[in-house]
C-alpha cells in the first residue's frame, strides 16, 4: 500500500501507481480517500465489489466448517 499527500501528488501518476497497489491519499496527514485499480476488472467483478449481499454470502461461508484438500479427494473417492 502506497500512501500519497493530496498536496504533492498529480492524478496521472496516482492512477497508474492503483493499478499495482491501493493507494492511500491523505491530507494533513489524515486518510481521506483510497485508489484502487480496476484495469483488469470485468463488469461483473466491478458490481461485486459493492453489492452487500455478496459479502454477507462471503462471511457465511467462512464461518462453515471446512477440510483439507486429501479430506475432499477422500469424500470424491467413491469406489
């Protein structure tokens, strides 16, 4: 993560630094917005992003129970 003052930054180059890593602005030395590079983003990932209910349906399932990759194979190995 790269953190930029508001005052000593131009948008050009903050942009293409988001593309590589989150870049935090700051003004006064205080966080005040966050770039995030989405180049590489289809628009189906872009309305994931930001769509509550497919974060909550995210948390849910990593609160379930879980098992290893040779428990699953074993589970899959039906003879």
């Amino acid at each position: 993560m790269k953190t930029i003052d508001a005052e000593q930054t131009n948008l050009g180059s903050s942009l293409e630094d988001a593309q590589k890593e989150r870049v935090v602005i700051t003004r006064g030395g205080r966080p005040v917005a966050v770039l995030i590079g989405v180049a590489d983003l289809d628009e189906e990932q872009l309305a994931l992003c930001r769509n509550a209910k497919f974060w909550e349906m995210i948390s849910e399932r990593r609160r379930e129970p879980t098992m290893s990759r040779t428990e699953l194979e074993q589970s899959l190995n039906v003879e």
